[in-house]
C-alpha cells in the first residue's frame, strides 16, 4: 500500500516547511508539494528524495490546489493507495501516518464503510487540543475493532493531516474548487456520506500539531480563532451557499449561523483592521446570498 502526501503551500516559511516535510518523509511513500505563492520555491527543495514540487505562480485555493495533487497520484501510474493531505501550518508526530493507517485497515477489516480517518488537531502555540468543530456520531473503543487506538465518528473532519483512499476521489469526486478555501473539507465529507454512505473518522491518539488563522482571541473564557479579512470573505459567502445545499447538516447550519452573527459585530468593532473586516463581510453576505451558482455544485 502506497501512501503519497499532498503539502499545500502559500508563502511559506523555508524552515518551518523542511521540519514539517522531515516529519512526513519516512511516513510515506512521495510529498507532493503545491504552491498557491505568487513565487516559485523550487530552490529550497531540490535534490531531496520522494519529493515532487509544483510551483502554481498565483493562489488558486487550497480545493484545487489539492485536487491537483490528487490528480498526480490518480494519473501518473505510480499506483498510490491513499492521499494524505497536509499544509504548511499542520505538523505530524513520528507515528501519526503510522496511526491513521493502521486505524484505516482496522475499520475496513470491520466492514465501516470509509470515507477518511484524521487527526486530533492541538493548538501549536497552546499546546492544548482545538474543540471539536463537528458533531460527534459515536465513540468506538479500539477493543471493538482490535486497536490500541479509539476513534470517534463525526459527520466531518478538517483536511489537515487526513488519510483518504484514493479510490474515494473517484467514487465521491473531487472537493469543491467553487468554495475556494472555507467549508472545502467538510463539504466532501458530508457529500461522502450523501452520495456513498462513506463515514468519517479521528483517531484520537493520531496528533497533529496545527495554527488555525492568524491567532486566537479572548471572547470571556472562550478563545476565538482569528482569521484575516480575505479568510472572513470566503468564511461569510460559503456559508450561504451551503446552506442552500440539502446534504449540508442542519445542526452545522444552526450553529454557525450564531457563530457568524458574532463574527459580523466583534470583528469590524474588535478586530484591526476594523474597516477591511466591515467591507469584507459585506461582501461575502452580498455574494453569498446573490452569487450563487448551481451549475459549480459538484456532481450527486
């Protein structure tokens, strides 16, 4: 079983990228490095080993960045079996590919029906877990299916460190490339389940060391990841489109739909620059409810 690695790159930092890659390389069989930056950066990465880099010279969105590695593996007749899927602010532990494929074959050995498996993402600057984003289904014993590990079931994971059967691409399509960068992983969790009955899984002692937007914020003892105004954009427009998607979970659409109407004060009121946060939500609810094009829907 081969496993090749899907990196997406925008502006990074050259030494905190090698660290990251240092980790990945003995875990899988190929890092396929994708650029979203303006420059190339192929100089910092030649001549290393399993190592494919391609530069994009302008930012296409994290949804096609990553399908255009997935497509390498699916065409390139390298006969790879799984796509993990990381970024530059995402780093593994020295056994966390290890853990996610083991759980992977496990749940498979048990008749579950597949979609992903992912990580329990930790705060880099924190050190302590991120709350989970998505409602938990079920929690399964690693007993039950003969795993050191547990697992939980939720109807979506983020995409970060996530270990998904390349034959599901082809099964379920490819993401979203319409929604650019918000919502794109758990959009085709939900549209897995939706289409094929594929579930998806965390393997809570798989670790992923992660940073989420720009930093976080107190809002009285909760802390509140911050995005940057061109993220709080996609953030306000992809949750008015999909809402209007019948696969999208009514307990998502409900939950952020408070978590937004926090956003549109707190952040033109809270957060600098004050003014580019105000234009940018407007935007984003203006084309949310009035940009919207059904014929970018991926095929159900």
């Amino acid at each position: 079983m081969k496993i090749g690695a899907i990196v997406i790159l925008y502006n990074p930092n050259q030494e905190s990228i090698n660290h990251a890659i240092s980790i990945l390389r003995p875990q899988t069989d190929i890092i396929c490095l994708i650029d979203n930056s303006l420059s190339s950066h192929e100089h910092w990465f030649s001549n290393q080993p399993n190592l494919h880099y391609i530069p994009l010279h302008q930012n296409v969105g994290i949804a096609a960045a990553q399908n255009i590695g997935i497509d390498y593996l699916m065409k390139n007749d390298y006969d790879y079996d799984y796509a993990l899927l990381s970024d530059q602010d995402s780093v593994a532990e020295k056994d966390t590919v290890d853990k996610l494929m083991e759980s992977l074959t496990a749940l498979e050995k048990n008749n579950y029906r597949v979609a992903a498996v992912g990580t329990t993402p930790f705060n880099k600057k924190t050190n302590k877990p991120y709350p989970q984003k998505s409602k938990v289904i079920k929690h399964i014993q690693g007993k039950e299916i003969g795993l050191g590990s547990h697992l939980t079931e939720c109807y979506s994971m983020i995409s970060s460190m996530s270990l998904i059967p390349i034959r599901n691409f082809r099964l379920i399509g490819l993401f979203d490339e319409s929604l650019f960068i918000d919502g794109v992983d758990h959009e085709w969790c939900w549209r897995a389940w939706h289409k094929a009955k594929l579930r998806s899984f965390l393997v809570d002692e798989a670790y992923l060391h992660h940073q989420l937007g720009e930093g976080d914020k107190k809002i009285g003892s909760r802390d509140i990841s911050i995005a940057s105004p061109f993220r709080v954009y996609y953030q306000f427009r992809n949750y008015l489109w999909l809402c209007r998607r019948d696969y999208t979970p009514k307990y998502w659409k409900k939950r952020h739909l408070l978590k937004y109407a926090v956003k549109m004060f707190y952040f033109p009121i809270c957060v600098a620059p004050r003014m580019e946060y105000a234009k940018n939500i407007f935007k984003g609810i203006a084309d949310g409810l009035f940009k919207y094009d059904k014929t970018t829907l991926p095929v159900i």
